[in-house]
C-alpha cells in the first residue's frame, strides 16, 4: 500500500468536496424544476447519447450505472408524466428505442444551461482540486502500485 501524505488526503477530501457541492447544486436544481434527480439524470443521457449509440434501455441502463429493471422503472414514471416515449426502431420492429417528448426537451435544456453556467463557475476549483490530485502534490510515495478500491 502507498505512503499517503496529509496533501494527498486532503487533496482527495478537497476533490470531493468540490464534486458534492456541484451535485448539491445539481440536486436544487432539479427539484425545482419538479423532477427527481435520477428522471433528469436519465433524460440528460437521452439528450446527450454519443454518436452511434442507440437510447435503448440497456445502453442508458449502463450509463446511468443502475440495474436494468431499475431503468425499467424509471422510464416507466417518466412515460407515466409525458417526458419520455418509446418508440419502434424503423429498422428492426423489436428494438424499442427512447425519445424525449416536446415537455421533456425545455426542460432538460434550461436545466443544463443551469449546470454548464455552474460548471463554468465552479470549474475552475474543480479542476484545480483534480490537478492536484493527479499530480500527487509534488510527494514521492513509495508504494505497491496497485490501484486502491476506491476514492
């Protein structure tokens, strides 16, 4: 195991921070729109599929990292409230892709004109904290090399 310094723990703790208040920010965000976190986070991930991929309930299953029943459930609220549809691929009958309806679409646009505005504000410490995270403070550790289990 490495040598942590006091810098490296309280780089990761400043690292942290920083991501907690974004997603704090996040979070108020959201519901003052009138959505849970995890029906934006779904819709975002919608709205911003790469290139190539399909928005099928497995692949955003896989980037929202929850099971795929849980994907299930929440696509199913989201249908329930008018945000999301399915519809068949035009392709192959049996894939059921995703779509963000017209009500979905403003509010998943002005919540992330909300969050990039933040990011551009809180970017800087953000970076900054993960800068020196990667850059180990300058310390020499000596260590195993091994990857630890978690941050």
């Amino acid at each position: 195991m490495k040598q942590l310094t006091l810098a490296d723990y309280q780089a990761l703790a400043e690292f942290r921070y920083q991501i907690r208040e974004f997603l704090h920010f996040s979070e108020q965000a959201v519901q003052a729109a009138g959505i849970e976190k995890q029906q934006y986070q779904l819709m975002l991930a919608i709205k911003g599929m790469p290139e190539g991929m399909r928005p099928r309930i497995r692949e955003l299953a896989n980037r929202m990292q929850i099971q795929h029943h849980s994907a299930v459930e929440l696509i199913n609220r989201l249908e329930a409230r008018g945000y999301v549809r399915r519809e068949r691929a035009q392709e192959d009958r049996r894939e059921v892709l995703l779509a963000l309806t017209p009500k979905a679409e403003r509010i998943v646009a002005e919540l992330a004109e909300h969050h990039l505005e933040q990011l551009r504000l809180a970017g800087p410490r953000l970076v900054g904290a993960l800068k020196r995270l990667q850059a180990g403070n300058g310390q020499k550790r000596t260590g195993t090399g091994k990857r630890p289990n978690k941050t």
